[in-house]
C-alpha cells in the first residue's frame, strides 16, 4: 500500500520548521496529507467525484485521524520528536469549536496533522511516507474508526 512521494515541491530550509507554532505545523499537515489520500486513492482506481469524496472522508475526518494517533501511540510508532510536537499539537488551543466532533478528538486530530507537518517540513521523505502508509493501513484494516 505504499503511497510514495508525490512529485511536488518540497519545503527548502528558509521556513525554520522548529519555530513554528502546532496550529501552523497542523496547517500544513492537513493539506499534505489530503494531497497523500487524494493521490492513494486515485491511484487505487476511485474516480468519481462523489465516491472520491465520500472515500477521502474515510482518511481525513477528525476521528479517523484521532484514532490513528491513538493507535501509533500504543504501538510506539513515533519517535522521541514526533512524540513531543504531537503533545505541542495537542495542547494547542485553536481558538475554534469543532462542529461535527468532540474537543479531544479534534485535539488528537490537530496533533496527527502537526506531526505530518513536521516531517514534511523536516524532509524527512521516507519517514513521511511510513507514517502516511501507516495510517492509511490502520484505516483500510479498520483497525481504527472512521467517520
């Protein structure tokens, strides 16, 4: 189920990655990993649009993503870092309401997009794609709960 790196333009070193704040790094992990789960499933033969969308959601939702984080958690998955900017993710106060969950699993859902958005801002290509692989097999095994 390898999803490979996309062909696209990989942060240079100008964004000092280590300063910016959880909310930004989730930023960024959200769109990186939505551009992951688009590609694995387009590439996994999913072409309509409304099958597409309905298909991402799976991936993207806060409790899927929540449930992943859970998951790499009690499995040690992350290393000493990840582990510490997913603390940073999830403590960080967004300012906002989650409309269709609750506050912790959007807390752990903030943290998994954080650590996605640190390794990508890191370069760390390979680990990247083990972490994304990772969470697209806990989904696609139901090892985790979805939206």
């Amino acid at each position: 189920m390898e999803t490979g790196l996309i062909n696209m333009n990989l942060p240079d070193k100008k964004v000092d990655y280590k300063q910016l704040n959880s909310l930004a790094l989730a930023y960024i992990g959200d769109a990186v990993y939505d551009v992951f789960i688009r590609h694995y499933l387009l590439q996994n033969g999913k072409t309509r649009p409304h099958r597409l969308h309905r298909e991402a959601t799976r991936f993207v939702s806060a409790k899927a993503q929540s449930g992943v984080l859970k998951k790499m958690i009690e499995e040690n998955f992350l290393n000493e870092e990840e582990m510490n900017v997913m603390k940073r993710g999830r403590n960080a106060k967004s300012g906002t309401i989650p409309k269709n969950t609750d506050v912790l699993t959007y807390r752990h859902s903030t943290a998994f997009e954080a650590v996605i958005g640190w390794v990508y801002l890191a370069n760390e290509h390979n680990r990247l794609t083990e972490i994304i692989d990772e969470a697209i097999n806990k989904i696609e095994t139901g090892g985790v709960g979805t939206a």
